[in-house]
C-alpha cells in the first residue's frame, strides 16, 4: 500500500529515473505529493523518504524550507499577492489588504470556505503588471481591487478550472519519455568521434 | 536619444503571439545554431563564446567563456542552467522561458556540447508554472525533433535534459545554495572553499552553472560568431541585454538593448523603453541592479549601462533590473519591504544573517510603523557593519554566502541619501506620507 | 626546494611565527599555540560546517585580509592569521550580539546553566548590555522530540550540531532543521520521533539549553555536582564516561573525549540507566528486577528472608562446603559484571578453596573462552581503520552501539571495505562492500566458501560477491579485522566457533576484535572466569572443567549439587530458560548480586553486592584496553564490594586469600601475572592500557565548548599520561601459559537437515531488552520493541503473509503467536525474532522455541 495513487506512484518512480540520485528527485516528489493531496501529509513524506532514501525528518526538513509546500491543509486556491518593492511602488499593500477583506481572511489564513488561502509573496517576477497576483501559481493579471473581485468570482464559479487548476497541481505537461543517454555506453562512441575530429583538423590544418 | 538599432539577440521573436512554439522557432532560424556547432570542435564552440566577452547574466557577471575555460582541465560533469530568477524587480528569464522556451532549449544543447557533458539540468523557479510546461513542452519537442537524446541530429553528440522545478526559496538562485536543491536538499548555501561549482559541484562534480539569459544567447553567437557580439556593447560590457525595468515609469518592461551605448536616463524615458516617469514627477532614487545593489541618485542617470561603469560608482547591474523610485515614494517603506524580504529568505545558517535580518527588519518596521527612535539610525548603520564590515562596496563578508552581506546595501543608501526622512519618521511617529 | 623531514608548516599568528600541522583546522592550530578563538558549531568530532560565524578571524590573502571562520580555514604554509584586531572583536561582539538577540535569556531555570558555552562566552566577550528592545521570537516551551528528549527552541542558536550528530555520526537522520531564516527550527518527522539509541549525545553536544534530557532536568545544578571518571560497563565496549552526582544520588552520565575509545559519544542505554543503579526503592520483591538487593537473605521455610551477614556467610559456606566434598559438586556461573579485581577475587575462591574447575563468566550465549584468547587481537582502532572488516556479529548498532559508531565513518566513505555475514538485519548493511547471505548453521560453510572463493550452489552465494570478498581478503589476511561474536542466540555457539577458527587459521595475519557484549566479559575471563583459563590470560591444557552449559546438565543430572551464581540473573542471560530452570531446580544456589530477578526464586543464600558507580576497580574491554571504575556513590544497606565477599567468605573455610581490599587484590594481579591492574587504578582519568600493547597516548585537553557539562581538567581530560607500556610477563603465570588455536577444539558441525516449509530462527539482540538495566529505568523501558517475527519479501509472499499478520510459530518444542514484519535485510529462508523483546502475552519467546540441544532451530510458520 502506497500514500501515492496508483497513477501518481508511476510517476513518482519515473521522476527519481531522472536523476542520477534518488535524493534529487526530492522537490518533484514534494510537488508531486501536493498534487495529490493539496499539501504535503505526513503519510506522503514518508513515502517520499523512501523513495530518496532518506528518513522522514530530512523530507520534513527539505519540505519546510520551501515556502510552495504546505504541511498543513489549505485552501483549494492559493492566492499569493506580491508587496515586494516593485509591487509597493504600485500599490501592492493596497490589494492585500482589500484581498483579505474580500476573502474575509487575514494574511495566511484560509477563507471560511475553506476555498481561498491568502499568502503575502516576495517578488514573483513579473513586475511589468504591478501588483502581481498569483493563484495556484498561475499568473492572473489583477492589478486593481475590482480586477480581483472579478477573479474571486470567476474562481467560485468554476469559470477559470482550465486555467487555474485545483493547489498543488504544477506541470501539466508531462515529460515524454524517461532518460535516453546511458554515459557508460557512451564512452566508445565518444573517443570515435574525438579520434574522428582530429583526424580532420590534421586534415584541414594541411 | 537611446540607441535602439542593435540586433535583438534574445528577444526577437518577441513580436510572435506563438513565440513558444516549435512551429514558430523553426520558422524563424531554431536548431539553426545547433547544426552549426555539431560541426564544430566543441572546443571552437567554447571559443566562439569566449570571443564573444558575454558576460554571466545572473548577477555576478562573470565572463561564461572563462568559466568554461576553468574547466578544460578536468572534464565538466553536468551543466546546470540557474533559472530560479527571484531577485525582487528581476523578470527578465521569466520572460525568456514563457516566451521562447526553444532558445533557451537549444543554448543548453550548445553548451552541454561545448562542454561535452551527457546530462543537464534546467532548474526553474517553482512559481513559474507556465514557464515550466513551456520548458517542459519544449523539451519534449526536442527530443521528437532529435536536437535532444541519443546522436543529436544524426552527430555523435548525446544528452539528456531535465528541468526540475523550485520550490520557493530565492536562496536557491545562489549556484551552490541551487546545486543543494537539485541534490533534494535544504537550499543552504555551501561554505566556500571550494569557491565554484566547477570544482565540487552536483554530487561533488566538476558543474557549470549558468543564467537563462546566459543560454539563450548561444543560438546567436554560434550562428554570428562571438566577433560579431563582442562588437556590440563596450568594454567589457559586450553584447545586448535584457533589462527589468520596474517602478514608478510609465511602461515598465523587459528591454533588450545595447549595453554602454546607453545610459540609464535613456532606459527610463525614451519612448520606446519606459517612457518617463508616472505623472513626470522627479526620480528620488533609482536601484540599479537589484535590491542587492547600492542605490544611485538622480544625478546618476545618463551613467552608462555597463557592468564597469555602474561598478566603478559603487554599485553593480547585477540582474539588471532597475527600479525607479519618484519623490512620491517613501525610502523609509522601501527599504523596511526590501530588509524584510532578505529576512524571510535568509536561508538561517549564518548567524548574522539570519539573527541581523530580523533584527534590521524589526528596527525598520518600527521606524516606518511607529515606535522609531532617533538612535535607531546609527544603530541600525552598526549592525549593517556588523554583517558587512566597513559597508564597502562590494561588500566584505561574515557570512557564507553574499545574501547576508547584502542587505545592508539598501539600509546604508537609504541612510545616506535620505537620513532626515529617517528623523521625520521619527518625529512623526510614523510615516508621514501615510 | 622542499625539506622532506620536516613535516610541519609555519604560520604567523598575531605577529608570532607558529608551526602546526599541515592541513590542521586554523582553530586548533591556534590552540595548540595558546591562542583561543571562540566558537559555537565547531565539535572537534565532527566536520566542521563554518555557519554560527563566531570563529571569524582576519586570514590575509590576495585582496588583503579578509574575514575568515577559524573552524573550516585549513593552515598552509605562510598563512598570516590575526584573532585579535579591532575588525576580528567587532565581528566576533556582533554574532554574540546576534546569538543573544532572540535568546530568551532564561539561565536561571535552564539545565544548563553554570555550564553552558553560550553563558560563558557571553560573560567573557559580551558587552553585557543589549541594544535589542524588539519582542522576541516565540515558540511553544519544551516539546517532547522523543521519549528520552526535550526541545525547547527558544534556546537554540542553530549552530547545527545535534543534527549534524544524527546524520554525519549515528547515520540516521531522526531529527533534521525544518524552516528557514530566522524560523528554523531542530525537529523530527510528525510520523518518527526521535528515539535514536543515541540521542542522548545531541544533549550533551548542545552548547545551549535547547536539547534536554528528561531524566537529568531540573535534578540538580551544576555548582552541586560532583564527578569522577570512570568506565561505562553497559557493554564490553568500555566508552570512558564522568559519572555526576549530587550527594548520594547519581544524576548524570557524561561521555569523555577518549580518542582510542569513544570520542566523547556513548550510547543512551550507557547514559540513561542510572535509575536502575539505584533500583526503585519502593519494590522490595527480590525477584523484581527493579529491586536493589541491599541485604543478606536466606532462604527459611521457602521464603527468602532478611539475615545478617555472619549468619549468610555461614549458610553459603555450608551450601558451597558440602558440595565440594564430592567431587564436581559446586561450580560458578557468572562474573561478566564484576571488576577485574572481583572477578579475580572469586576465581582465587573457586578454583584456591572449593577446589572446582567447573567455573565460567559467559551463560552459554557467548563464545568459547579458549578460542577468545587464542586469537590475534585487534584494537577498536586498528578495526577502526583496517582495509577490510569482516563481521560475523549480529547488528552492532544493537550489539555494542559505540563500537557502531567509531568503524562507520570510514565504512561510510568507502574507506574501508566491510564484508558482512548477513543473517538478520544489520544497521551498517548498505554501507557494505559485500554481505553474504548466510542461513543459521551455515556461517562455517560460508566462511570456508570466503576462504576459498568458491561455493557449493546450495549456500546460494552471489559468485561475484563471493569472489570480491574473497579477494579482499587477500592471501594471509594482511589488513583485515574480523569481528567476531555470537550473531544467532538460537543456535549452537560451535556453529560459529568453528568458522571463527577457520578463518584464523586460513588468515595468519589478520586480527580479531571479540564482539562479545556483556559489561566486563573480557576482564573475567582474562582472571580466569572459565575452565581451562588462568588469571592474566593464562591457560592450563591439562585443566578440564564445566562451562555455563554443561554445568546445567551436571546439575540436572544430579552431579553438580550446588551452584554459585556471580551476579546476574541466570534465567533472563540463558538462551534456553526452560533448561535452565530445571538446573536451578535441582540444586542449592548461592548468589552473589546487587539487583533481584527472577532467579532468586531458586537462590537459598543471596548475598547483596555492590554495582557500577559503587565500587572501584579496572575492567576489561573487547579490545584488551584495561580501564577504571571509580566508586561515586556509596552502597545502598549493607551492601558489600565483591573482593570483600569473598574475603569474609574463604574466611569461613578457615582461609586467608591477601585479598582484603581492593588495592591490594589489583597488587596481587598485577604482581602474580602480569596483567595491568593496580597502575591502572591509581591513575583512574587515563584511558587506561591494552594488555600487551605499548601505551602511548596523549588526551586532548578538556574543551568545554564541545563537552559542555563535564566538570574540570582536574577530574577530566588530563594532558598525556603516555610510556608506561604494560607486557604480559610469563613468569607471573606460573605454570599456565597462553591459549593457541591448537587448544581450540571446536570442529564442524553438522546440520541436520532442514524441511522445505521451515525456516531457520535468526535470534538477535537489541540493545534495548528486557534485562536489569533496561527494566529498571522507566525512560529506556517504554522504548523497548515488541516481538516480531521479520522475513524478508519472498518468504513473507510464500507465507502469504502481509506485515502486521499474527502467525503462529511453531517449532518442536511448542508454539507462540507473534505478529510478522517485512524486513529484506533478513536472509533467505530465515526468521529473524529479536531476543529481550516484548511479546504481547509476556512470554519469554526464546525459551518458548529454542532447545540447547538443538544445533539450529527450525520453526513453520502458520497464517491463521
Ligand atoms: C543570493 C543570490 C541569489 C542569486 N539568484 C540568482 C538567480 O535567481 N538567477 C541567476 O541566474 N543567478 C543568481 N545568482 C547568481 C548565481 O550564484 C550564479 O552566479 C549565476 O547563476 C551564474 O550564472 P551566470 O554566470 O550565467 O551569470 C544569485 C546569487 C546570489 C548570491
Ligand atoms: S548569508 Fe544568509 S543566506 Fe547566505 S548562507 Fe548565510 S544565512 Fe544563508
Ligand atoms: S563558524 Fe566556526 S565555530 Fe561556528
């Protein structure tokens, strides 16, 4: 019995395939297991600390420094407005605190729906279109407290799920396809072709 | 005037609303430069790009074809692309990885051939979701298309290529702190010595790390020629560059232009670029490579944008993007938003850093919010000195990293610029443009 | 041009010219040179890391003189080094400033208070004064990480020791930092707490009050404590320990920085059971183990009942006199408990006045004694440090923890090629270069397989593996320790004897380290505790006498009419209870010992003892390394030390032995044989000497920043006390000299044949069970597991089993229902029930399935 869901679990043992160590495919797996669940259970660090090979304190450790994973349940949209200096110069203060009477949830907090938490995030770098607002880590273009009232509604109404899919849900584009390249075949090959080279820079050089 | 006649090396499909495609990259020269360095020696291929003077375009502005050089000796391992891109005001590789997935894709190939390495990495800011099935799509691609895999177009050339995503940790952006992540650990920077990568980097390898913008200038300068690069720009400063304009401008942006060719001042207010300031209100300071870099004043505007030039006034352009702050704005704000960033992304190994930051952040707050006392200032110019000794530029150390040491840079130009806003707060008990 | 013979490198430090060692770290390079420079994560056993920045110091190099962290800067010729300029303090004052910041400043009510590294620092380079008026960061008071350990995170500075200890040195990451910045904080899994064997070190290492032991909080204050230096006798490995009492109570274990020994580290077993020292006061039952027998008791009208010493010396003696009148009729089992000078004490008894040979320190779960002595010994360090190790134990992390931890570093990063005989699990397999799958009875098989390089197929050894290992090992073993105990409780000691002798006699030049586990096993049996030994490693040929075993067949089959029992508990030490009982019940018993069990119900004398922390004296370690015990606390009642027992008792036969104390009983061993006993007890804070070795070594000096708590270089971490070597002088020996394979008899073994539905019982130890120490200290207690039965993945499929099932085990002798567990490390065809564990129900599981006449035990399982 495994945390991850039966398709999830494939491609959890793909994604460590990737790497030349299990441990490296520890963020994938997070973001994985975030996928499942909208946070990160217990029950999936531990599994994650199988699959890299590493214990359940250390898959903790490595998940709470990364502000993307979340340890405790949150909302199924996660809305993240910038305040960082190019946002401040635009006003970016303004639109978190209108976000959060909105929501009616203080910063950090999740909405009495359970459908919204609201985060204060560092820059998300796309300063051009100051305040930045981030659902679920898409990019939705509401810069002015109308703009995101009209974007509340939308996400309650379902009329954005194609856009902006439930939290945790990263990559949708899956990779085609494990990994081609095996070095220690290639190690022929590549004193051919280094011979081969040569060969026809002495050629040339003549 | 701004000088806007260069060739657009990085952003020239900018004007395709399908930029991203395949179709649209192999209708506009993709793979191109590819083919071109499959026949080459790897080595030419290096040394195109070491005539070519580009400059890292990450922050440091380390010369790329040096530090490939570096590693001539000892086989490189992996080549590990550094797309973590959060330096607060910083969104020009966003920009190239949303919009032309297939330029970066196919510079990673050139340098993974250059270098002769048979795995790399694409490590990409987690908050980039599109960027990342961009990235991931354009992989994909490649592979389909034979540019990526076993004997790459029909060469003896193979790789493989992984993009894996971040999580949230600006802290990740510095190379080693980046390398930690892609080994699945905390991303605590790694103590120096070793100083770089190339000597002890992905599970203790020979790496290069490199800037997205750094890659996707490859295609160019192989098909080009590094002579043709070098051309552009001046000084050391060679080449076009993607600048992060933000602020309080009309049209902020992301613009590739000439470096030295133009200045600050051009950047800001031509037309074409960002158009003047909001309301033509006066600039009361600019930011000119960051939030790390030490903050120039308006009589600072027509230096030329080059690496030396801002570096011989005491700052750096870094990242290259430059944020413009007018007489509306409150330096005391800015400056607690910006401690306050470097305090939740201090990664919490060192000492001063991670104690310093808060300290600093909780000083800031109370000057801004209420509760600033006029032996604040000083002391908040002590501890700054305390993380950065002597509050020189660059900055000395006492810390592992340089995130430490450059938090002060805001403090300290905040203070010397505009010390008696800081006494205002204080007298007013609070900002007084609240 | 280089000058080959010098082998330091010059350094200029505060304008001074320095040598030190090339390569050395410029923190204790500078120490060496009398110069101190403050720190916080720097632990001389550990990598350093560089990240509390306390040690920085102005290093001058290409751009002139930078900041440099003293603790991770390696010193190279030339270096100029100042710790002393304005820019070193005003960087050194700031991370103080910074440390403290958020430090809630609660020294009066913490643990470490008066002896804590952050204190003292603060005191000698602090200003004093703050210029922090902001609210501090908050957190929860004191969680609970683990059963043993307490958190309290507003304390900790993040110097990142605790969890560089459990992942660098233990090797298993239980708790790790969770957050980031100024919000990180130590903490485990919400799923796995942190029970570590070793956590109690992360308390220790803690240069704040952060990490806490449970049992040691709020119990004293360290300007109360008294400390000595002693030796830890919880396993045969012998870690050097300050033992810390507040008047008559213990109330702490240290671990002291001995270098050819522990290294600082023990294992929380050693530092967490002093509360079974002292016993539960309140039980008075001498058949609970929690008890402290502090009186004479005799046997009256079937119940045991408190007398006063004339009067249980008299019934002893009677017991053991009438005995010895027939021949063969009294032996002793025991003794592995006792000092070297107790031990010698009792053999001069036994064999000088009851005349018997039938005498042995081990209780049938060891190894034979005369093929102990009879190898070619290696040092902890020499294994520590060998090409190849080879184990033929059970899991060592379990087995002797601290042994664990001074061969992993070097097996880790593969500098060290580590073979193992792999029956159970074991904490160091993925680390090895080679584990052979070997099923109980078959370790000779295998090890002539090594020996040879090839395999029968039936033993169902990889051939590559089996070839790499043997190749390892070269021709005559040159570089290879074999470490060698008694892996498989359930299964005759001869299996693994006779593999044991093989592979000396097949490998000349390799050594062995002896595994064997209990306390002072070593030291008695080199006083003699066996048959055929003699005291200071001697040995008589001629001799022939009953070991622990055969003495219970003597007793049971009526020949052996009394036995003397040196401490312990005979009932909870046999592998086969049942066997043991009916001896027992056979015959009168006169037993020595300091705690009750449930042994006593057969004992008609008891005889109360002292135990460790009560007596003086040297013992023995696995490697030979004669140490101290020191006496901290005095005897509950009217305990005695054994050398007195013994006196007063040979008095009763009218005898006078010249052992009346304990200095004179370590005279005579010293002057009767050579062996070190009485140099070694008056120079109790050495790290004693390995018998037959040149002894030179030299302690570091005591740091108190990476040994908070320990109490002073007057008791603790002396300069060198290196030159006095101590050789074994023959001529001490009188007649007997030393054992040599050639005694040995052990001879292979043949297997009966196994059915192809049974598997074979891999019997393991823990170092959590049910024994004295552990049940009498409530902390450790809870901690013990409970019992399973652990097949690897074939085996549990085949069983149709899934993990957690409760199957019933049956073997010739009964049946018992236990809970089955997956565990791959667990070789095929094998069952693997770990020995002292809990079982449901209370049964003693061993007893239940394993038969001391049976050469392997077999068992079916059956799902229900
Ligand atoms: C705190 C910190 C954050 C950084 N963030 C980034 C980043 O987001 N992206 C980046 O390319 N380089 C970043 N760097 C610089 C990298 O360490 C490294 O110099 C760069 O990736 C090298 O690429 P380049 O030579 O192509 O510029 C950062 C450095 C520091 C100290
Ligand atoms: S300077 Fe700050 S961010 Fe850099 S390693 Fe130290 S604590 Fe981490
Ligand atoms: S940085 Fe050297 S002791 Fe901590």
């Amino acid at each position: 019995m495994t945390h991850f869901r039966t398709d999830l679990r494939q491609r959890a043992v793909e994604l460590v395939s990737l790497y030349p160590r299990a441990r490296s495919a520890m963020l994938p797996l997070l973001h994985l297991a975030q996928e499942q669940d909208g946070y990160v259970t217990d029950d999936a660090m531990a599994e994650i600390a199988e699959l890299t090979g590493t214990t359940p304190a250390e898959v903790r450790g490595t998940a709470a420094f990364y502000d993307m994973f979340h340890l405790e349940p949150v909302g199924k949209y996660v809305v993240g407005v910038c305040t960082n200096i190019a946002c401040l110069l635009a006003g970016g203060e303004d639109l978190l605190a209108h976000a959060s009477a909105t929501l009616g949830c203080s910063v950090g907090g999740t909405s009495a729906d359970g459908l919204f938490t609201l985060e204060e995030t560092e820059c998300l770098a796309d300063c051009n279109i100051a305040p930045v607002v981030q659902v679920n880590h898409r990019y939705v273009r509401t810069t002015t407290p109308e703009l995101f009232d009209a974007l509340v509604d939308d996400l309650r109404h379902g009329r954005l799920d194609h856009d902006v899919p439930p939290h945790g849900t990263l990559i949708r584009i899956r990779r085609s396809g494990g990994l081609r390249v095996d070095p220690e075949e290639l190690a022929g090959e590549r004193a051919e072709a280094r011979a081969a080279r040569e060969a026809r820079a002495a050629t040339e050089a003549k | 005037m701004a000088f806007l006649d260069s060739p657009k090396i990085v952003s020239s499909r900018a004007k395709f609303a399908d930029s991203h495609t395949l179709a649209r990259y192999l209708e506009t020269g993709g793979y191109e430069g590819l083919r071109k360095a499959l026949t080459m020696f790897p080595e030419q291929v290096a040394a195109e790009v070491d005539a070519a003077s580009l400059l890292g375009r990450g922050g440091a502005g380390f010369p790329a074809g040096r530090k490939w050089s570096m590693l001539r000796k000892s086989p490189v391992s992996y080549l590990v692309v550094n797309g973590d891109e959060s330096e607060p005001a910083t969104f020009k590789d966003h920009y190239l990885v949303e919009r032309d997935p297939h330029q970066l894709v196919e510079g990673v190939i050139i340098a993974a051939y250059a270098l002769q390495v048979t795995q790399a990495f694409i490590y990409l800011r987690g908050e980039f979701a599109l960027g990342l099935e961009r990235v991931q799509q354009a992989i994909n691609e490649a592979y389909e298309h034979g540019a990526l895999g076993r004997k790459i177009f029909g060469s003896s050339f193979s790789l493989d290529l992984v993009v894996h995503p971040g999580a949230g940790a600006y802290i990740c952006g510095e190379e080693t702190a980046l390398i930690e992540a892609l080994e699945g650990k905390r991303g605590f920077p790694r103590i120096k010595p070793p100083f770089f990568p190339a000597v002890t980097g992905l599970y203790g390898e020979p790496t290069v790390v490199n800037n997205v913008e750094t890659m996707s200038n490859m295609p160019w300068i192989v098909l080009n020629g590094g002579a043709a690069f070098a051309a552009l720009g001046g000084g050391r400063s060679a080449g076009t560059r993607l600048f992060a304009l933000s602020g309080r401008v009309r049209n902020p942006g992301v613009f590739e232009i000439e470096m030295v060719k133009n200045t600050f001042r051009d950047l800001i207010y031509d037309p074409q670029l960002g158009g003047g300031v909001i309301d033509d209100r006066a600039i009361k300071a600019i930011i000119p490579g960051g939030v790390s870099a030490p903050w120039f004043g308006p009589e600072l505007l027509d230096l030329p944008l080059g690496q030396d030039e801002v570096a011989e006034k005491g700052s750096m352009l870094g990242s290259g993007s430059i944020v413009v702050m007018d007489e509306t704005t409150c330096v005391v704000r800015a400056t607690w938003r910006i401690i306050k960033f470097f305090s939740r992304e201090s990664c919490g190994q060192c000492t001063p850093c991670r104690e310093g930051s808060g300290w600093l952040e909780r000083i800031m707050y109370r000057l801004e919010h209420g509760g600033g006392r006029i032996e604040d200032v000083d002391l908040l110019l002590d501890l700054c000195d305390n993380i950065a000794p002597g509050l020189t530029w660059p900055p000395q150390q006492t810390t592992i990293c340089v995130l430490g040491p450059s938090m002060p840079s805001s403090i300290n130009a905040a203070i010397s610029m505009f010390r008696d806003d800081f006494y205002a707060h204080v007298q007013h008990g609070g900002c007084p443009h609240d | 041009m280089t000058d080959q013979t010098r082998t330091t490198v010059s350094i200029t430090l505060n304008g001074r010219a320095v040598e030190a060692q090339p390569g050395e770290l410029l923190i204790e390079a500078a120490e060496h040179a009398g110069v101190y420079i403050p720190r916080f994560c720097y632990h001389p056993r550990m990598e350093p890391v560089g990240v509390c920045r306390m040690c920085l110091v102005e290093v001058d190099g290409p751009r002139g003189a930078t900041l440099q962290p003293a603790c991770y800067i390696r010193v190279n010729d030339g270096m100029s080094v100042n710790t002393e300029s304005d820019k070193v303090k005003k960087a050194q004052d700031g991370v103080l400033e910074f440390l403290l910041a958020n430090h809630p400043l609660d020294c009066p009510v913490c643990d470490k208070g008066g002896e804590c590294p952050l204190q003292d620092q603060s005191l000698a380079h602090g200003s004093g004064e703050t210029r922090f008026v902001e609210e501090k960061r908050h957190f929860v008071k004191p969680i609970e990480i683990g059963e043993l350990v307490l958190l309290d995170r507003e304390r900790c500075i993040q110097c990142s020791r605790c969890t560089r200890f459990a992942a660098e040195v233990a090797g298993d990451a239980q708790i790790d930092f969770a957050g980031r910045g100024d919000l990180i904080e130590v903490a485990p899994s919400p799923t796995v707490p942190f029970d570590s064997i070793f956590s109690g070190n992360t308390v220790q290492i803690c240069p704040v009050g952060a990490l806490t032991a449970k049992a040691y909080r709020f119990t004293a204050r360290p300007w109360d404590l008294e400390q000595v230096e002693s030796t830890c006798t919880a396993c045969a490995v012998g870690c050097r320990i300050a033992v810390q009492s507040s008047g008559n109570r213990l109330t702490r274990v240290l671990g002291v920085d001995s270098d050819p020994v522990n290294r600082g580290w023990l294992c929380d077993k050693g530092r967490f059971t002093l509360d079974a020292v002292d016993g539960n006061p309140e039980l008075t039952d001498p058949l609970d183990p929690r008890s402290r027998i502090t009186e004479p008791l005799v046997r009256r009208d079937g119940e045991l009942v408190t007398t006063s010493w004339s009067e249980a010396l008299r019934a002893a003696a009677t017991i053991l006199r009438d005995a010895a009148a027939n021949p063969g009729g009294v032996g002793a089992i025991g003794g592995a408990a006792l000092t070297n000078e107790g031990a010698f004490a009792w053999e001069r008894f036994v064999r000088g006045v009851l005349a018997s040979e039938h005498l042995d320190a081990q209780y049938g779960d060891g190894l034979d004694a005369t093929l102990i002595q009879a190898l070619p010994k290696a040092t902890i360090d020499e294994a520590a440090n060998a090409a190849t190790v080879v184990t033929l134990t059970g899991d060592l992390r379990e087995e002797l923890p601290v042994l664990f931890l001074r061969l992993r570093p070097r097996i880790v990063s593969g500098k060290t090629n580590l073979i193992e005989f792999a029956a159970g699990p074991s904490a160091l397999r993925r680390h090895a270069r080679v584990a052979l799958p070997v099923r109980p009875g078959d370790v000779d098989q295998v090890a002539e397989a090594l020996a040879n390089g090839t395999a029968p197929h039936a033993l169902g050894l990889d051939e590559f593996e089996l070839t790499t290992a043997h190749n390892l090992l070269g021709d005559t073993g040159s570089g290879v320790v074999f470490v060698v105990g008694r892996a498989n409780l359930a299964e005759q000691s001869t299996v693994v004897e006779a593999a044991i002798r093989r592979l000396a006699a097949r490998y000349p030049d390799a050594t062995f380290l002896p595994a064997l586990r209990r306390g002072n096993v070593m030291g008695a049996l080199d006083m003699g505790l066996a048959p055929r030994l003699r005291p200071g490693r001697g040995f008589d040929a001629s001799a022939s006498g009953r070991d622990a075993l055969a003495q219970l067949d003597a007793m049971i089959a009526g020949d052996q009419r009394a036995l003397l029992l040196l401490g312990g508990c005979l009932l909870g030490n046999v592998a086969d209870a049942k066997h043991a009982t009916a001896a027992l019940e056979r015959a009168s018993v006169v037993a020595v010992t300091g705690h009750g069990g449930a042994t006593l119900a057969y004992a008609d004398v008891v005889l109360p003892a002292t135990v460790q922390h009560e007596r003086s004296g040297t013992v023995t370690n696995l490697e030979g390394r004669v140490s101290a015990v020191t006496a901290k606390v005095g005897a509950p009642g009217s305990a005695w030390s054994d050398v007195t027992i013994v006196a007063e008792l040979a008095e009763e036969f009218g005898q006078r032995l010249g052992l009346d104390s304990i200095e004179l009983t370590a005279k005579a061993i010293e002057e009767t044989t050579g062996y070190p006993a009485l140099s070694v007890l008056n120079d109790a804070t050495s790290d004693g000497v390995v018998v037959g070795r040149a002894a030179h070594y030299e302690r570091r000096a005591l740091d108190p920043m990476a040994f908070p708590g320990l109490r002073s270089t007057d008791t603790v971490g002396l300069a060198s006390h290196g030159g006095d070597t101590v050789t074994l002088d023959a001529t001490g020996r009188g007649s007997s000299v030393a054992a040599t394979l050639a005694d040995v008899t052990a001879a292979p073994v043949a297997v009966p044949p196994t059915d192809a539905y049974a598997l074979r019982v891999f019997a393991g130890r823990r170092l959590y069970d049910r024994g004295i120490a552990v049940r009498g200290s409530t902390a450790l207690d809870n901690l013990v597991a409970t019992t399973t039965v652990a097949l690897n993945h074939f085996d549990l499929d085949r069983l149709g089993a899934v993990p957690g099932d409760v199957v019933t085990v049956r073997t010739e002798r009964g049946a018992v229902a236990l809970p089955v567990a997956l565990d791959d490390q667990v070789a095929r065809g094998v069952a693997s029930v770990a020995v002292g564990t809990r079982a449901a129900d209370g049964t003693d599981v061993l007893a239940s399935l394993f038969d001391r006449d049976a050469v392997i035990t077999q068992i079916r399982l059956e799902t229900r």
